[in-house]
C-alpha cells in the first residue's frame, strides 16, 4: 500500500515536470542557421568561423527584433552582441520612451 502511494507521487510529480517543461520550451533561442555554432571556440574577432557566426546571429536577431518589436534594425550596423543587448533594452524599457536614446548607446559598426 506505502510503495502503491509512493509511486503514484512520483509519477504525478514527474508527469508535472514534463508539462512545465514543454510549456517553457517555447521560449528557447532556438534558430537552425545558429546551430552549427553551438560550443565551438573562436581564436578572435578575425577568425573566418566567428565572422560567419557573427552574421548568422545579426540576421537572425534583426529578424527576431522586427517581429517581436516591429523595430526594423540593419543587421550591418550592429554586432551580434549588440543587438542582444538591444534585445533586452526593448524589453525593459517604457512604450512611451523613444527608441533613439537607446540605440544612441551601441556603436554602429562601419
């Protein structure tokens, strides 16, 4: 009777792990054009793999940006990081606020 109650816990606890971890999966960064550069280490800023790399992450967090803010950003301007980093700034910041004085903090890349 003890190990059928047990077991019964386990598996309803277990089975609330599951559905809270498909539901939280939804909002995993997740892009297939990023995934070849999952884990690899870079010698520098000059390395050709890291300037692919760079310019996946810029396309694809320019895209991300446009439809999650409907702010359309040149992916040639910023650097991947940088438009993380704007990522998260539009995120925190006010509706009412405008998006210049923001953006005036990330160098634009020549």
């Amino acid at each position: 009777m003890k190990l059928k109650s047990i077991v019964s816990i386990s598996i309803t606890i277990l089975s609330f792990c599951a559905i809270a971890s498909f539901a939280l999966a939804n909002n995993v960064f997740y892009d297939p054009q990023l995934l070849p550069y999952d884990g690899k280490a870079y010698t520098g800023a000059r390395d050709p793999e890291y300037i692919s790399y760079d310019q996946a992450l810029r396309d694809y967090m320019a895209k991300r940006i446009k439809q999650k803010f409907g702010v359309e950003l040149d992916p040639k301007k910023y650097s991947g990081f940088d438009l993380l980093e704007i990522e998260a700034v539009l995120k925190c910041r006010k509706s009412d606020e405008p998006l210049d004085i923001f953006l005036k903090m990330f160098p634009k890349q020549q």
